[in-house]
C-alpha cells in the first residue's frame, strides 16, 4: 500500500484509499476537467471536496501542495517510477493523465502538439476572460459605475467564442473526429459562461453555429456527465 504520510495536504484530507490517485478540487469550469478527465479514462481515483468559499484552497495543508492556493490538484501515488506526484495546474494535468493513460491525446506527433495548442489557448485565454465577465457581470464588478472593464471582458469572451466556432466549422470536436483534453479543457468554461454566470445573449451564445453543438454533443457524455458533479458538495455548502 502507498505511504502519503509525508504530504501535509492528506493530514487534512486523508486518504481512505491510499493506493489511488488523489483529487483535491471542486466542481468549478478548472476543477471539472480534471473529474471529467478521470471519469473519462477510467483512473482509480479519490475525490476530495476543497471549500473554495470557505478558503480551504489557502489552508497550509493545501498550500503545500500547490503553492498558488488554487483547485484542483491531485496527488498520484504512482507516479514517474512508481513514486508519488503532487500536481497542481489543470492544463499540466490534464497532459499528465493524459500521458499516463495513452488516452484522450493523439500519439501523432503534430496531432499532439496542437492539441496541447489549444489547450493552452483555453489556459491562457478563454479560462481568463470568461472568468473576468462572470465577476463583472454576476458578481461584485457589476456594481462598479465604470462600464469599460465589463464591456472589454464582454467583447474579448464574445471574440473567443468565435474563434473556437470557426475552429469547429466542418469538425465534430476541435480535433476533427476524435474528442480529446483539448475539448475537456473548453467545456466547463462554456457551460459556465452561458449558464452560472448568465452571459449567454450579452455574448450572442445563440449567434454562434458550431459551439452550441459541440456543447451539446460534449455534455451528453456519461463521464462529463458524472465528472460536472465531482467531488460532490457537502450537503450544507450545495443549499
């Protein structure tokens, strides 16, 4: 059986299944590609619910495993030459899984670069500015007299949008016929953008001609369906 008892973070969560892989995350558009993606490659795995509201993510115990305080992180007992492997980062582990099951990763060598490219245009893009329009359109930011950091994030994610629709053009999944970690990256994000934060017609959502089936097509999978949801929250923090 794996010993984890040298990483602080299982002090506070522990590990009734030592031998599997840990998730430490919540069911937000970040955390969710990582359940997707384990539900997805069919990974032995423990969930772990991290209180974001709460602060959790700053604890110590959490802090040493990701010193940035953010979901989700996970820490493998079998790692590169069967030692343990705390990651954090989404973009880096979802590659990570992805390499350690030969799954959801083309092994052609251009194939697999750019899916990695879009990948990172999720990280370095769409995660960023969609997140940026939820504060100033469903939660503190909406309050602020100066319109101009709303209307720039509204502007930028509705731009976004439509980079990815004419990546979809004539594709089923960005990739072409096979789904990938480049479509678990994005489909938290969109389903976040047009549902919890409400952004569906300032971005003109239903102008698009390809996304909306992507969206539909990606959300009908049983694992993305199980993996919006996971790790559940407690009953007090989901009323």
């Amino acid at each position: 059986m794996a010993d984890l008892s040298d990483f602080a973070i299982t002090r506070r969560w522990p590990a009734q299944h030592p031998d599997r892989l840990q998730l430490y995350s919540a069911p937000s558009p970040n955390g969710v590609k990582i359940s997707i993606m384990l539900e997805e490659t069919g990974l032995a795995y423990e969930a772990h619910y991290v209180d974001i509201g709460e602060n959790q993510s700053w604890t110590p115990e959490f802090l040493s495993l990701n010193p940035n305080g953010k979901i989700p992180a996970i820490l493998d007992p079998d790692g590169p030459g069967g030692k343990p492997l705390p990651l954090f980062e989404s973009g880096a582990i979802l590659l990570y899984l992805a390499e350690k099951t030969g799954k959801l990763l083309p092994k052609n060598p251009a194939a697999r670069i750019e899916t990695i490219q879009w990948v990172f245009f999720q990280m370095a893009n769409v995660g960023p500015m969609f997140g940026q329009l939820g504060f100033f359109h469903k939660f503190a930011g909406r309050e602020y007299e100066d319109r101009r950091p709303f209307e720039r994030y509204r502007a930028e994610s509705a731009r976004l949008l439509r980079v990815l629709d004419g990546r979809l053009e004539g594709r089923e999944w960005i990739m072409g016929a096979d789904y990938s970690i480049a479509d678990i990256a994005h489909l938290g994000w969109v389903r976040n953008l047009i549902g919890f934060y409400g952004a569906r017609d300032i971005v003109e959502f239903d102008r698009l001609k390809h996304v909306p089936g992507w969206l539909d097509r990606g959300l009908a999978r049983p694992a993305v369906q199980r993996g919006l949801h996971i790790p559940a929250r407690p009953a007090a923090s989901a009323a």
